[in-house]
C-alpha cells in the first residue's frame, strides 16, 4: 500500500486526457443506499475531477441495482504512452478478485458434497503434504495436519501472505491454525492443490466450465490468452509510467486471472442473483467465519488489535470480506498488485453493488471517495483497506 504524504499542488488535465468513452445517449439515474440517486452525468463529472487529482491512470466502474447491472463505464487510458483508451471490454489483470472466483467453485463443490469445509485436509492428500514440493517447509510442524478447507479460505490457516514474507523466505505455519485472520494466497494456493486432488481436474478447467461459459465472460481467463493483446490493459505506477502487463502462464487460484470491467460485472451479479452459485453455497460462503481486528489488512502477520471496525463487526467469510450496516450486510473483495488496483462491494439486502477496476497505483487513493459518491457506502472500514484519499502533482508538459 502507499503511504507516503499527500502533495497538495496539483493540475488538474483537459477532461479529454481522462474521459475517453462516448457518453451514454440518455443519462442513467443510480439509487444509492441512503435511498437518494445520482445521474451518470453526476457521477462522471465527479470521477472525472477526482482522477485528476490523484492521477489514476485509467479507471472502471460498474454499478449493479435490483441485482442487475445498470450502468458501466471507463475512464482514461488503457495505455497511457500509446494513448490507447479503456473500454468497458478492455482485458486488465484481475489480481485477488481471482479468490472470489475461486472460492465460488469451492462453495459449488462443497454443497455438492464433493468437498467438506472441516476435514483436515491431509484427508484429501494421497501423501503427507510435505512430500508435495512446495511443501517440504511443513516437515517439522505437525500443525498442518490440523489445516481444513475452511480455515485456507477464510484466511485462519497460519500462512504469511507470501512465503517470502517469512524472515526465513520459507513456507511457515506462523499462528494456531483456526485461530486468527491473516489474509494469505499462499492457503488458497493450497485449497487449489486440494481441490485439483480431488476433482482429477485443474482449477482453471473446473472455473472455465462452472463460471465462465454460464455467465458469458469471454474475455476472462485464469491464464493468459494471446487474443487478449488486442484490447489489453497495461499497469502504471503512481508516477503514470507504464509497468507493462504479465502474461501468467500458470493457474494460481490466489491471483492470475485476467478479466474486464463487463465480465467481472457479470460475476458478480450472477453471485447476487444466486445463478451461478446456490442460494445454499451462498449462504455457506457469504456466513462470517472470523472476527477480524487489526487496525490494517497489511501486513497480514501484524498482531496489533483495535476495536475500530467492532461498530461493522468484521469478519472474513469464505474467500470474500464481509461487514454489518443499517443496510444489512455487505461482502467485498479486494485485488492489488503494482500498478493494479480493484475493489468490489454488495449490498445483498439493497441489492446494490460497486466494481472498481483500476491499473494505476493511485486508483486506491480514491476509493473512498468513490464509494461514497456512488452509493452512499460510507461503511467500507476504508482505513483497513488502506484507502488513503492522496492528491498528486502533475507537471503539465511546456508549462
């Protein structure tokens, strides 16, 4: 996350530099969660100032009411030194929104009886998971006999985030698995072995099948297609400098997923609407596992408590976030990665939903305030999160 001092003197671009898609022919009214509404016309004027700002590159964003999608919309570049737009369609890296996906699949097969949350998942293994590679590190520490399916998604399992993390670059088991939350890909690395044992399939065959094709995202993939080349989106840094797009190869459930502003939108309405996912394995998901209460998601393994986000009671479900409102509960999901940065929320009850895609460093840096003028959402523990409102300078070239 970046936190370094906001720069107050900044200059703000022609709106042609950020705005680069048609406007919509008629104006779109959205209600937000206070029961008021915004027009599109709103909502783009302002995104538009607020980019400008905070220098974000390009951004997307898609709003869901009455759990169908009603409004899309890009702004800025796909590629800021080919001056290249982004669309709605173009392909940008999905980062940890691929763990929602994922954990969909899970909460699919265990409803199906294929899966059980609660077995140790040694059960599942044909041999002790430290003669599986990645896992020789786990030799010494009878701990991971007791690691289920529940506690890899719901982020309890003891892991660093990364192994590298780990002051010995090793794979280790840090906490008593179950007994706390601390965000980690290396468990949902770890459910995907799991769930690849079992079913005798890869996960990106068994996602591609099950979630992609049903819900029509055709320019999704949790590897990379070369056909994406066409319309594809490039990471930038906080200073607008391209960072490049990585083309991965390899299916990690953790993070490899490429997708687009529609596509993604598409998931999630088919999650609120209960299409692609039971109403059963929705409510198994979506159910708060672990109270969370450090005062920041990173760095994961800090032990810092606060009573802050106690008012939200939040928690961690399976592979997704989750908070109470007046407005019921919500559930999100975040993805990062430099130069890539994503958050999507629901309002189950309101049935009302916010996607933000964006590949600059410094999209984060308005979510905040993006929320807010959206819906009204004024309860995403924003500080958690780590979205620090930050303005930027902008040296306007021959000035």
């Amino acid at each position: 996350m970046k936190w370094t001092k906001a720069i107050a003197a900044f200059v703000v671009l022609p709106l042609l530099a950020i705005t680069n898609t048609p406007t919509l022919a008629e104006p779109v009214t959205i209600k937000r969660l206070d029961g008021s509404s915004i027009s599109s016309t709103e909502i783009e004027t302002q995104v538009t100032r607020l980019m400008a700002a905070s220098c974000v590159t390009g951004l997307g964003i898609a709003i869901l009411n009455d759990n169908k999608i009603v409004y899309t919309k890009s702004f800025g570049w796909r590629d800021k030194d080919q001056q290249l737009p982004l669309t709605e369609d173009t392909v940008m890296y999905g980062a940890s929104f691929t763990k929602a996906v994922f954990a969909t699949l899970v909460s699919q097969l265990v409803t199906e009886g294929v899966l059980d949350l609660d077995v140790p998942i040694q059960k599942y293994l044909p041999k002790p998971l430290p003669d599986y590679g990645n896992y020789r590190d786990l030799a010494d520490d009878p701990r991971y006999l007791t690691i289920t399916l529940r506690m890899l998604l719901n982020h309890t399992a003891g892991f660093a985030n990364f192994r590298w993390l780990n002051a010995s670059k090793k794979l280790e088991i840090n906490f008593t698995p179950g007994s706390r939350y601390a965000y980690s890909g290396e468990g949902i690395y770890l459910a995907q072995l799991v769930v690849e044992t079992v079913t005798g399939k890869k996960a990106g065959d068994l996602i591609q099948e099950r979630i992609f094709n049903p819900l029509g995202m055709h320019n999704t993939s949790m590897q990379w297609q070369d056909r994406f080349s066409d319309n594809l989106a490039v990471g930038h840094d906080k200073n607008e400098k391209s960072l490049g797009h990585v083309k991965r190869k390899k299916v990690h459930a953790a993070g490899s997923m490429d997708t687009t502003l529609n596509d993604y939108a598409h998931f999630i309405q088919g999650v609120m609407q209960a299409t692609i996912i039971s109403k059963d394995a929705k409510a198994i998901m979506l159910a708060p596992q672990i109270t969370i209460t450090t005062p920041t998601q990173f760095p994961t393994l800090s032990t810092a408590s606060t009573d802050e986000n106690k008012p939200i009671q939040l928690s961690y479900g399976l592979g997704w976030g989750i908070f109470q409102t007046p407005h019921g509960k919500a559930y999100f999901k975040e993805g990062h990665d430099d130069g890539w940065e994503n958050h999507s929320v629901v309002f189950d009850d309101q049935k009302t939903a916010v996607v933000i895609m964006s590949n600059s460093a410094n999209g984060d840096h308005i979510f905040k305030n993006l929320l807010e003028l959206l819906i009204q959402d004024v309860y995403t523990p924003w500080k958690w999160e780590g979205y620090v409102p930050l303005q930027c300078s902008r040296v306007v070239v021959g000035s």
